[in-house]
C-alpha cells in the first residue's frame, strides 16, 4: 500500500492568509494509516501531532499515543482531528463492530464538537458499498454492505 498525502489549507478570502491547523489530531495512531500519516504530517512546519489510541503507550520511535476516550478535555486544543481509529476483521463480533466502528465514530465526533475541533475527517471502508462493479466507486454510490463489518 502507498499512501500519497498532498496538504492543502484554506486561504482566508479577505487577507489572502492561509489558515493552516496547528495542531492535527489522529486516532487509531498505532495502525498502518494513523502511523505513517503522523510521520508524514510531523514534517510540516508548524504542525504539531497528537496521536490517539487504545492504551497509552510510547511507540518505539518515541511518539506518545494517549487513551481514546472521548471527550472535550482530550481533544481540547486540537485544530484538525482525523478519524481512523476501528476494527477491520470481518471475523469480530458484530455487537463489538458497531460499538466502535459506528458508535466510538459518532462519541469521538460529538466530543471534537464539544472540544471545538474545526475539521473532522472520517476514513471508512469500501465495505459499506458491498460487492461493486462500478468503477470508479463514487460517494454516492449505494451502500450494500454483504457483512458485519460493512455493517458498521
């Protein structure tokens, strides 16, 4: 897997300045994606990242992951949080899927909210859409998950 990140800010209208987030928030930190998008983004000038995971823990490159538990004093100070945090087995349990692909998804975004986080990114999973012929897969493309996991 390649992962191509290009950044982009809005620039303000009236000043022509770029507002660029300062602070970027990442759960799901200790997974493939969360990983590589923080090193990827901790070298953009003034750009500081904090990572967000099951347990606290410093990863072996000495980066801090704090607990995902939801709320406006965790996410206090974040500018910009990116949501990759979830379960991608198709074998787990369905009632432990949704708990946190949906509703872990939906605790994190209401405590962002709360906390004033300005920009929420959600990654999902093509499973939503099913078996699909089409391509390419659009947004609007109708979701037909064939499993738990697409379910969630």
């Amino acid at each position: 897997m390649v992962i191509s990140l290009q950044l982009s800010w809005d620039a303000d209208r009236e000043t022509g300045f770029v507002d660029k987030p300062r602070v970027i928030g990442i759960t799901g930190a200790s997974g493939f994606v969360g990983r590589t998008l923080a090193e990827n983004l901790e070298t953009v000038d003034g750009t500081q990242v904090r990572l967000f995971g099951r347990k606290a823990h410093e990863t072996p490159d000495r980066r801090r992951i704090e607990p995902l538990k939801p709320s406006a004093d965790l996410f206090s100070g974040v500018d910009s949080l990116v949501h990759l945090a979830g379960i991608t087995d198709a074998r787990s349990p369905e009632q432990t899927l949704v708990e946190v692909n949906a509703a872990l998804a939906a605790s994190t975004l209401t405590a962002a909210i709360s906390a004033g986080v300005r920009r929420f990114v959600l990654f999902s999973s093509l499973g939503v859409h099913g078996k699909v012929s089409a391509h390419p897969i659009r947004p609007d493309n109708a979701f037909a998950p064939v499993n738990a996991y697409g379910r969630s």
